[in-house]
C-alpha cells in the first residue's frame, strides 16, 4: 500500500510498472437519489461514473466493477434490470468489465456499492497532497451545471426544455473525465488532481490543506456554460455560487507546472478537449477568490467572505 | 480478468506471479444482524470474516479491505467506534490492512460494505469448478455450530452456559480459514473449493454443478463438535440437518486428488489443524448421502430424500 485514506482512491503496489487503484462509494436510495426524478438507467450508470471519477482524479484508467446491491420489495426485476443496463452502457464506453459482487434483501430502501480497479503507471499516479506554489489551477470542463440541474428537478422553474435538458444531464448523467486525467497525468506537469464531486471551494481545499498551500481563483477565467448562464437569469440565481460551490460535477481540478502548460493545453486541443486554467496555488493558509470588480475574499468550502 | 461471477472471488490478472483476488459483500442490519443479539465489535469482525473466507476458498492470502457503511440516526459514534475496532482485530490476525471507503447517511439502517483483495500465486488459484470424479471431499472444521448458535439466540433454550457459548460464538464470531486454504492451495493435491457459507448441501452442490460431477457423502465421516451434540440432544434437534443444512461456518470445502491426501493431512498435522475427509466426487448428476445405517438419500440444497 503507498496510500490509504484520504485521496480519491486507494493506491496499492502490485509489483510491476503499474499501481493498482481501488475506489469505493454507497449509494442509498433517497439520501443519493431520488426513484421520481432518475430513471433505473440513469441511477445505475451514476453510480459508476462517480467511481471511475475518483479513478480518473489519481490519472489511472478504470478496469473491473464489483457491484453489491441490497433490493427492497418495492423494487421490481424490471428496474433492476434497467439498472444494470444503464451501468453496463457507461461501462463499455469506458472499457469496464462489470462483475458480480454481492446481492441481498433490503428492508427499506435500495442500496448499491460500487469497487472499482484500475491502474496507473507507478511514475504517473496523481494524488492530492502534492500541489506546489506557483502552480496553476486548471479545470477540465464547466462545473456548477449539475448543482443547477438538481435545483430545477427539485423547485421546476420555468426554463426553457433545452437549457433545463442540458443542467439536469448534467446532474442525473455525469461523464468521468478519463481522457482527461490520463492526459494530464502523462504530461509530467500535473503535480496534484482531484475530481469536483463537493465543488471547487470544498475540493480545492482539499489540495489545499493536503499540500499545505494557498490558492487564488479568478471570477473572470472560470468557465460558465450557456445554459448555466440562462438557468441563473430566470432562476435569478448567483451563477458564482453554483460554479464554486455546486457539486458532482466531475470535471477534474488539477495543479499544472507553469512551464508544462502549453504542452498540456495542446494535448487537450488534439483530443478537441476544453481546459481552463482559473488561478494559481502560492504560498499562505488559505484561499482567495478575486472577484470581476477585483474585490478580494476569502474562499472557503460552500463560500465565500469579503476579505477584511 | 481470468475468471469473474460465479467464484468466492473474481480472479483478476495483475501481470506478475500472483492473480489479484476481489471479493465484496453488503450486509444490511434486520437482514443479516441483529443489534440486539451481536455487540458492534462482532458485527464488525464478522463482516470482514466473512469476506477473508472468500479469500481463503480460492487459496489467497487477504490483503486490503475497502469499507463503506451507511449510518442512521439510531446508531452513534461509540457504536461506530466499537465495529471498526472489533473489526481491526481480525484484520490484525490476518495481516489486513483496513482502508478507508465511503461513509454516508442512511434514513432506516444500517448497512456495511466490503471489498476486499487478496493474492493468489497464479498456478495455486482454486476454483469452485475444477473437481474431478475420484477427489475425496474434505472439510477444514466441523459445520453446524453457527446454525445451532444463531437457533439458541433466537429461541432462548435451556442450554449450559458454556455449550452455547461454543455454538453462540460460531455464529457471531466466525474464523476464516486462511491457513487451511493457504496449505490445500501450495499442496498441488487440491483440486477444487469453496467456503461453507450457505451450509455443505448447497456448496458442495456448488462444486458438483460446476465442476459437472456428482458427490457422496458419508454421514459417519462428518464431524460432529461436542456442543453440538449437547445442544442437540437438549434442543430435540435432528443434527444432520444443522450439520449439512446450516450456514455461516466459514470452513473450506474441498476437492483432493486421493493420491495427494496423506501429504495434505501430514501438512494440517503439523500446523495443529483438523482435517474431515467426508466423502468423495463421482461421475454422475446428483448428491448423495449415505446415513449410519446405509441408507442411501439424495442430497439437495437444504435437505435429502430417501433414495427411489
């Protein structure tokens, strides 16, 4: 074992030129998710994508699937079935062999535990506690569209079908950035990775705390989305609090060497990727959001305050 | 991947001398314990049991265990405390590693995910389906003590405290077999196991079914513990049925090349440890049973019949 607790996977030594990764996660029915608003489709493939999220956050690619599920009566075979089914869709997309695990009765409501492997070259692993100043903060895609998707499933606002398609997709279908973990991690410039499942000023903490360093985030280079820019106007919603704060999105935040930006910047447009480079880790305690009007505050896990 | 559903474990090729074991199971408070019977530190032993068996049914050696739980209102910190704690005793006997995994809330009950990985040496894996007829089956410990403890619990007979402190203990605290699976595993005589969780009718039953053999067993060759017998006889209970019909005893199950059997005993000899020849493989498509007075049965999953 090099590494327990704490990063988004277990890294573990197998003896050759690769790691072994292993993520896990619980799924309980109306604490993760609610049966009204996803389909059975819907519930299975999330459940797997936030496991190969936490693979892609340490660089690996994911490997074999061990699903345990507890099954309460009102749970019929069909659903079970379509479950299975939407997991399996997003596991041949990725390459993952779904394999048995354990099956049992629930008495109330429906429970799904995902083990994930996967592997990593050894001189690629990407952890959390290794960000260093002067750094720069890169995101691999939008964030906050699936913190706007559960609002407009949760409060039905009057949004137009195409923007509210797109942010509940977000939420309810989330795709893990594998190709995009694996780029970085290959690039020999990303130092330190995370997977935005909290939002940005809870895992940027993260490396934050890990590494022991500073942050500073930019209003003006954080990526918004059309929808998530619509969806805030009629919602009359602070798009800066969904951006920063929202979870689940499963974009990847990671720490780039300066001098290997171009290089990875390049990598991403070869594959026809986006990525936004939103600040700079530095020395200090703690994190610095500066805002549009160049307002500084402080940036903390789900907000922020006017620095003083 | 060299072999996935179906077996103790999955086995998982890992490019160097030994397979990659993965095992994972849910347990669901109400569905397989109670509270009120197992104190936290037993449930949290017996979880981690149960999963190290499936470990030593395929030979290998356990190694890191991945835990997720759920957690209600109704269960608090010292309770939370006390199941990592019961479970970081076994894995201290079995050289485990407890690794962090999810934790999330639940609104009813409890529930407890493992995975749990181990190593196999590559030409030492056993499988559930490589038995051939003329194998001798062995057992690893005496059965039917988990379903006579579990029975005691749940019926409260007047039985000495100290027999069903035996049987109670079985049932609540379980002891994988890794030893025992390690030595038939390296003796090159073993052909075929699994661990005894669902009682000998149904896992032989699993040996025979994929293996494509049949079975006889002798019921003067099962070994019957002294508490067992006691609770039997003061419980009016048939101990057949205990013995070949009752679960959750974590012994191994095995097929052996008969030419292969006195190195194996001399090898369980030597490390102190019981082995029960208890009958033998055949060609054929069903179970038998021959009792004390040569009586021929039928052997099924949870029962036998007279023979036609």
């Amino acid at each position: 074992m090099v590494k327990g607790i704490g990063d988004d996977c277990a890294v573990i030594t197998i003896g050759g030129p690769e790691y072994l990764l292993v993520t896990t996660d619980l799924f309980v029915e109306k604490v993760h998710f609610l049966m009204d608003w996803a389909t059975p489709e819907s519930i299975g493939a999330k459940v797997l994508a936030t496991n190969i999220s936490d693979i892609a956050a340490c660089g690996g690619v994911p490997r074999d699937a061990f699903v345990s599920i507890a099954v309460p009566e009102h749970i019929g075979l069909d659903w079970l079935e379509a479950f299975y089914a939407g997991m399996a869709g997003l596991a041949r997309s990725f390459a993952v062999n779904v394999l048995g695990g354990d099956t049992t009765r629930s008495r109330s409501d429906f429970v799904a535990n995902i083990a994930l492997t996967g592997l990593v070259p050894v001189s690629e692993v990407l952890f959390r506690h290794t960000a260093r100043p002067n750094d720069l903060i890169v995101l691999t895609g939008p964030t906050g569209e699936s913190a706007a998707g559960a609002e407009i499933l949760l409060e039905r606002p009057r949004v137009p079908p195409d923007v509210a398609g797109v942010l509940v997709r977000a939420h309810l279908e989330p795709v893990p950035h594998v190709l995009q973990g694996r780029i970085l991690a290959a690039s020999g410039a990303c130092t330190a990775a995370i997977d935005v499942s909290d939002g940005i000023s809870s895992d940027l903490g993260h490396i934050c705390r890990d590494s022991e360093v500073a942050a500073v985030v930019y209003e003006d280079k954080l990526p918004v989305s059309d929808a998530l820019r619509q969806a805030g106007t009629i919602m009359g919603k602070d798009l800066l609090d969904w951006i920063l704060n929202g979870g689940e999105d499963y974009v990847l935040l990671a720490a780039v060497d300066p001098d290997g930006l171009s290089g990875i910047e390049r990598s991403f447009k070869e594959h026809g990727l986006p990525l936004f480079p939103i600040g700079e880790f530095c020395r200090g305690s703690h994190m610095e959001l500066i805002k549009k009007d160049d307002s500084r505050h402080i940036l903390k896990p789900g907000g922020w305050d006017h620095f003083k």
